[in-house]
C-alpha cells in the first residue's frame, strides 16, 4: 500500500536473493519445486525506478550517503582543491 501511494506500483521488479540457489535456500541447489520464497522486505531503489524484495536472509550492501562526498568539494580561484578526504 505504501509503495502504491508512493507511485511506484508500476515500478519493475527485482528479487534480492542468494546466488547459490534458484530458491531462498543457498542450501537448496539446482530447480527445486514445492517449496514457499519468503520475503521479509521489499525496498525501492527511488533512484533507479525498481523495488527489490528481500528472499530469507539476504544481506544488500550499503547504499550510498544522502548527502554525495562531492558537495564539499570545491577549487579556488588559484586552483587548489579542498574538500577531499
């Protein structure tokens, strides 16, 4: 519902989920059948327009900060650049 009301219900899809396996389980190899995907977040990635469910245990990687490193970065008028970390 949040997603819907946030505009992106149109927005494509795509499954966070262990590379191991076709299924949640990396312990599950090859084409199982039968069994439930559960999915314990959905997230959206505003500024690539898709929203990415979250299979089991799956970990994602940091994003970036809100603020870009390059908003304090700035050359003076005799070229020296400050803000570099």
């Amino acid at each position: 519902k949040e997603f819907t009301a946030a505009g992106y219900d149109k927005w494509p899809i795509c499954m966070a989920k262990t590379h191991l396996s076709i299924s949640h389980d990396p312990d599950v190899k090859g084409a199982p059948s039968g069994y439930l995907f559960p999915i314990r977040d959905i997230r959206a990635a505003t500024g690539a327009r898709f929203l990415y469910p979250l299979g089991g245990t799956m970990q994602t990687m940091p994003a970036l900060s809100k603020v870009p490193a390059m908003v304090n970065i700035d050359v003076t008028g005799d070229g020296v650049i400050t803000g570099l970390r």
